[in-house]
C-alpha cells in the first residue's frame, strides 16, 4: 500500500485519481489550495494538505511519500503565457524544489502532460509521426517546455519522472469542457460544425485512472513519456449525436466551417480588447473539431499493459447523468 501524493487533488482528473488508487488499495493524500471546492472528494478518505504551488514553502509533503502525482494545471487554450507559466511550469518546478528541501525522494514522479505536446491534425500521432504543432498555443507550448524541464531533471539527477499525455479527456466532474459543452447542446446551441466527421481522440477518465495506476506499478519506466486515449475511432458527430439524445435534443441547423471560424475570429477579437469576456468560440477549438486526429497508443499497450474500456456510449451517458445530478443539486447553473 504506497502513500501517493496527488497534487490537485479536487479537480476533475485529481478526484478521479484519488478514489480509483483509494479503491486499488494505495494510501492517498490529496493538496488542495485553501479556496479550492471540496466537493468532489466528499466521502473520501483522503488526508488533504492545504497549500498553492506558486507558494509552496507551508506545503507539508509526508515523509512517507513513495509516489507523487502531480496532475494540477490550468487546462485553457485561451491562457496567455504569463498564467501559463506561472499555473503549468512554474508549480512543477515549485514542487520538485519542494521534496528536496523536505528530503522527499519519490520512487516515481508521475506528471499528468497532454497529448497536445505532439501536435493536433493527423492519424496516429507519436513522436516518430508528429501532428501539426501548435506555436500560437502558450498552454501546448509550456506543457512541451515542463515536459523538458522534467526529462532534463531525470537524464541530470534521477528524477523517477514518468509521463503520461492523455488526449482529450471528458468525464463526470468536468467543469472545464463537459459541462460547457452539454449547456450548450442543453440550450439548442449547434455543436457540430458542418458535417461533423472528423474523428476526434476521446479518452475517457476511468481510463486515464488505468494508465496512471499501471505507470505506477509497472518497473523500469522512468524517464518515458505515454500518450492516453481509449483507442477507438470516434468523430465529433457520433459524439455529440449521443449527448442530444440523452437530453432529448436534435440539432437542426449545421453551421459551416468558414462562418464558425469568421464567428470565433471575431469573438478572439473581443476577448484583446476585453480580457474579462470568455469566448465560447475559438479558431483553435474550430480547427480541432474540423481536422482527423488520433494518437498512436501502441507503446503505453505495449509497456503498460494499458487495457482501454472502449464503451463510449455508457460513457457518454455517463457524464449526461452527471451534468444533469450537478444542475439539479444547485453545482451547476
């Protein structure tokens, strides 16, 4: 039974991880920031720590810690640089400098990255076969830059760094994208740009849970890094498809490719000139519905013995169920 140390412990992918490796039979402390909403870990038994990354000196690390998971993180294509170094690089190099002034020596250091790290815009994209990088992105582009920094620690000193790049992850407890994406498929909004049959790499939580035990457990795997998804071929359409008919909704009207991303366009726009307004659009999350992309997993099957449940319906309806249970329980707007 390993003490494993999960940083973000209260957010969508940390929660997961906190009661599946509770279930697997591991000791888990959780860090939470002294804002943070608990709720997600009600139920749990789950020591949690009370600190912030960017000021880590008051962060009590226990000295039987023998894995760390570090999955905290702004997720936003929209951040800027500066929120992107101080909430991605920044709170990975603050935590590495943390268990070496406490005299923690981890077995494994898991980092939760993203499969952006390779790019977007192709069929099973490695780090053999790279997709369309994404220079115009500070979150992508920090994400590659952490990544490094990690490498570069574990080549230099050691560091049992392993990391995993899961791609895009959706799931109950997902606030960042499933939850936007059901209001609007709630709201009649049309989600699907043009024909929709693009495939998209879906990765379901539970399976992102898999593959973060399975790097922990599996020997001789420091210093690789391992992309996540379920391994199937889903398009935006079949996706979306499934969410309207478990809120009893059809879209009716289909937008094309070019007047979406003249409408994300003007509302990036907007955001320059008025920080504090969030679009719902942007040419980035246009491109990515409107291009193929997958990612080659044969290495974390290979190495890992990653297994991925591929029942992407019962998943879908899963989160369904979820954003409806959080709306009706006042979680939700």
């Amino acid at each position: 039974m390993e003490r494993v140390f999960v940083t973000g412990a209260n957010g969508f992918i940390g929660s997961h991880l906190c009661r599946d490796l509770l279930q697997r039979g591991y000791r888990v402390t959780g860090l939470v920031r002294p804002t943070s909403d608990l709720h997600f870990l009600e139920g749990l038994d789950v020591p949690l720590v009370i600190g912030d990354l960017n000021d880590p000196e008051g962060i009590d690390i226990p000295a039987d810690t023998e894995a760390v998971i570090h999955s905290a993180s702004v997720v936003s294509d929209l951040a800027d640089e500066r929120e992107c170094e101080s909430r991605i690089f920044d709170l990975a190099v603050n935590l590495v400098e943390r268990l070496r002034r406490v005299g923690c020596r981890p077995k494994r250091f898991l980092y939760i990255s993203t499969a952006l790290t390779l790019g977007f815009g192709g069929l099973d994209i490695s780090e053999d076969r790279p997709g369309k990088p994404l220079p115009f992105m500070p979150y992508a582009r920090v994400k590659i830059k952490t990544e490094e920094y990690l490498k570069n620690l574990h080549r230099k000193e050691g560091l049992p760094v392993v990391i995993l790049r899961p791609a895009d992850v959706f799931g109950p407890r997902d606030r960042t994208s499933c939850a936007l994406i059901l209001d609007g498929c709630r709201r009649g909004v049309p989600m699907i740009v043009s024909h929709g049959n693009w495939y998209f790499p879906f990765c379901y939580i539970d399976n992102l849970c898999q593959a973060v035990h399975a790097a922990l457990a599996t020997p001789g795997i420091e210093g690789r890094t391992y992309t996540v998804t379920n391994g199937q071929l889903i398009t935006w359409r079949q996706f979306y498809a499934e969410i309207y008919s478990h809120l009893n909704r059809r879209q009716r009207v289909f937008l094309p490719v070019w007047l979406v991303m003249a409408l994300a366009s003007l509302q990036e726009g907007f955001h320059t000139v008025f920080p504090r307004f969030r679009p719902s659009l942007s040419r980035y999350r246009i491109m990515r519905a409107t291009n193929h992309t997958t990612y080659d997993i044969s290495a974390t099957v290979k190495d890992l013995g990653y297994r991925p449940d591929q029942d992407a319906r019962r998943q879908i309806k899963s989160i369904v169920d979820w954003y409806l249970e959080e709306r009706k329980n006042g979680h939700l707007p």
